[in-house]
C-alpha cells in the first residue's frame, strides 16, 4: 500500500534507448538527481525535477544508477539498462 508520507519513484520504460520517465510523488523535497555508471562515472545531475521528468540522454549501452537524494537526508537509487 502506498501512503501520502512514502516516496514513490517510477523509472519507465526499463530498458530503454536513453528516453525514459521518472515520475516521483515527492518532487518538491528532491535535492539532487544524478544517474551514474555501475563504475560511478556521474553521466547526469541536476537538481530539479518535476512528478513527470522526461530524459533524452545519449548513453551507452549498459547499466546504470539513478539516484534522488532528497533534503531530509534519504536517498533511493534505482537502477536502469539502456538497449540501443
């Protein structure tokens, strides 16, 4: 079950080809997002980001990290796989 205080990030689709939706019900809190490498080569950052974000990133194929770090000092990481 989901309440109002649970973070819900969505990542879709999974896999993609580098464009995909990140939905999240907690957006006003986030401070930082960043998607990385499995090797932790930061590809992305950015610090704003809506309930619905749209990403077009040219990346290669392969895994990666999304992580939102939020003001209170939580984090979630999800983890993505680009398919060309």
């Amino acid at each position: 079950t989901n309440t109002d205080n649970e973070n819900y990030i969505e990542v879709f689709p999974n896999p993609n080809n580098g464009n995909f939706f990140i939905i999240t019900n907690n957006f006003n809190n986030v401070k930082n997002i960043s998607i990385q490498t499995i090797d932790g080569k930061i590809v992305y950052q950015n610090n704003k980001i809506n309930y619905k974000t749209e990403f077009n990133l040219d990346l290669n194929e392969g895994l990666y990290f999304i992580k939102i770090f939020e003001g209170n000092g939580f984090s979630t990481t999800k983890k993505i796989l680009i398919q060309k």
